[in-house]
C-alpha cells in the first residue's frame, strides 16, 4: 500500500455494511487537517470507485490504531452499522487480539509464559503519552489485558495480547511499566529498534500489531473473526514460513 491509494489485498471482509482493512504502520487511520495521507482517506476513494459513488462517500470509524501500529481496522458503511459497531466496542463485546515484541527488561529478564496485567492508566496533560499511577489518582482508569507468550529468544519475546479494555495506549505503558516496553516505541522506553530506519519521528513503527477483530455482524449478528497478516517487518517473528497459512 502507498499513501496514495488502497491496495484491494489489504481489504480482510467487505460487504454492504462494513469493511475491515490491514491497516500499514506508520498511516494515521484518520486525521486532520486534510490532505495528509490516512487509512480513511484511502478506504473513502476506494469506495468511490469501486461503486461509482457520487458526492461524498459514507464511512463510520467504530475504532483506531495508533499511527506506528498495524494490523486490523473495521469501518461501518452505514449510520445503522456504525451505531451498532460503536456499541459493541464501547459495551466491551469485541474480542482484540494483538501481537507484539517486547524487548527484555534491563536485567535481561523476559514476561512469564502467560498473565494478567491489570493497573491504572491516566494521560499526560498536554502530551500524547499515558503512564501507570495509583488507584486513587484522580482521573486514572483500570487497565486489564491478559497475554500468553508466542515465542522467546535474546532479542525479546514475542506476546499475543487481549486487552479487556481499551485504554490510550494501553498495551505500550503496561508493557513498558513493567521493563518490558515494545520493541521500537522509544515513546516508552525502547532501546531496540524494530522495522525499517526512519528519517522523521512520525515514520517509525512499533513492534505492535492488531491481529485480529471478533466481533457480531452489525446486520446479521452473526460471528466474524478478521485476521491481518503480519507484515514484512515483522518477518523475523513469524512463526511459520508462511504466517497466515497457520494462523489466518
């Protein structure tokens, strides 16, 4: 994908009422001013060839990916499809399936097999960065995710994470609070670098990635799992020769 135009292989489910697409790292999913290059825009000018659409183009945003963050976005068509993704992400019904490579703590320790975090999270005022606080600091909200490790070696360990909430940012600070930021996110505290070299700030990328979305059908109510395959950054952490062969 460019940052220009959707490549229709990014598309994971499209029908009439929504649409999911592997989401590039670092794209913004929407953004202002216009002009600068988002998974909206593109999904927008997708739709509007593809269907010959006059005027402006309908596309409802139920949730978003942080810029240096791949994997799944979903996208409603319809106001009635947007109204009911939005709930379901809002009254905790779909199920988020992340991937990410934490790199070790200082003491060169790695997470256990498998856990729960749970903690307190509160933005910085003035800044775009959360950070872990005590239960009774005003403004702070509970921050739960339970993960399994996929894979360990010297370079970090690689986790499949589900968070139970929703919080900003909330799988970098757990991470990065307990020694063990994402790989890449100096935002947090990385000292190891993950994907491609950039120039500017805003290009780099995270070693995080949304792996897919379950969530009902907003029409039907039926059961819809969306997976995003890993993407070429992430080559050294994929678990089989071809990534989605086994896990898409």
């Amino acid at each position: 994908m460019n940052t220009q135009s959707l490549d229709p292989k990014t598309i994971l489910f499209e029908d009439n009422h929504c649409l999911a697409v592997a989401k590039p790292a670092p794209l913004l999913t929407q953004g202002v001013p216009p002009g600068i290059p988002t998974l909206e825009a593109m999904v927008k000018a997708y739709l509007k060839e593809r269907y010959r659409k006059p005027g402006n183009v309908y596309l409802g945003i139920p949730h978003r990916l942080d810029r240096p963050v791949s994997g799944v976005v979903l996208f409603a068509r319809n106001t009635k499809a947007a109204r009911r993704l939005a709930e379901q992400f809002q009254n905790r019904q779909v199920r988020k399936v992340y991937w990410a490579v934490v790199e070790p703590s200082l003491g060169g320790e790695l997470p256990p097999a498998e856990g729960e975090w749970e903690d307190w999270l509160l933005k910085v005022k003035e800044q775009a960065r959360g950070e872990r606080v005590t239960a009774d600091t005003a403004g702070a909200r509970r921050a739960v995710l339970r993960y399994r490790r996929l894979r360990a070696d010297a370079g970090g360990a690689l986790l499949e994470m589900e968070p139970e909430t929703g919080r900003m940012h909330q799988i970098r600070v757990q991470a990065a609070s307990r020694g063990w930021p994402v790989r890449g996110d100096v935002l947090y505290g990385s000292r190891l670098p993950f994907g491609p070299a950039a120039e500017l700030p805003r290009d780099r990328i995270i070693a995080l990635h949304a792996r897919s979305l379950t969530f009902l059908h907003p029409i039907r109510y039926e059961p819809l799992t969306v997976t995003a395959p890993l993407p070429p950054a992430w080559d050294e952490w994929k678990l089989t020769t071809d990534d989605t062969d086994e896990h898409g």
